[in-house]
C-alpha cells in the first residue's frame, strides 16, 4: 500500500474511473466526499454529519483536479494540505476526538 492511501484509504485510480465515489473521515470530524465525472471533485466538510444532510454553508472547501492518476494524487496532496490547516486551528477538537478512541 502506498504512503498517500494509507492516510485517508483513497483507493487506486480505477475505483473512480469506474465512476465509483468514495468517502471517510480522519480523527471522526474531517470529512470528505471524491466523486468522478468529468473531473475528480473533492469536498471537504468539519461535521460529525452525512454530505447528503449537509447545508451549503458547512462545506469548507471543494476542489475539481483531472480525472487520472496525476489528479488523483493532486487530490490527496490537497486533502492533506486542508487536514494540516485543519489541525493547526482545530487541536483541541482533534485531542478530544483522540481521547474517544
């Protein structure tokens, strides 16, 4: 397994060209959604909630990146950029989530 899925379980490039979406979570409330179509696009939210349930203002950020390999890992890349500011300005969320465990 390499290094990128292992962190947030992103699967090989063809889960999505088999236009399969893919969802999980790091540390119970960073959330994310890649979903393929024309472009591999990427949402990411900060509630403990399904996307399906969720208003527009509680998506923190989406990002489109080519539907290949290259995207893929651009994506991953970018996921791991948003957790890092995530985490910076949510520690204290984030200890808490770890105590659960």
């Amino acid at each position: 397994m390499d290094t990128e899925r292992s962190i947030f379980g992103i699967p090989p490039f063809h889960y999505f060209e088999e236009g399969n979406k893919f969802s999980g979570s790091k540390d119970k409330i960073f959330r994310y959604k890649a979903v393929p179509g024309e472009k591999l696009v990427c949402t990411v939210w900060h509630k403990d909630i399904a996307i399906d349930c969720l208003d527009e203002a509680d998506i923190v950020a989406v990002q489109e990146f080519s539907l290949d390999e290259q995207g893929r890992r651009e994506m991953i890349d970018w996921l791991m950029g948003q957790y890092d500011d995530f985490a910076a300005k949510h520690s204290q969320a984030l200890h808490a989530a770890h105590s659960d465990i």
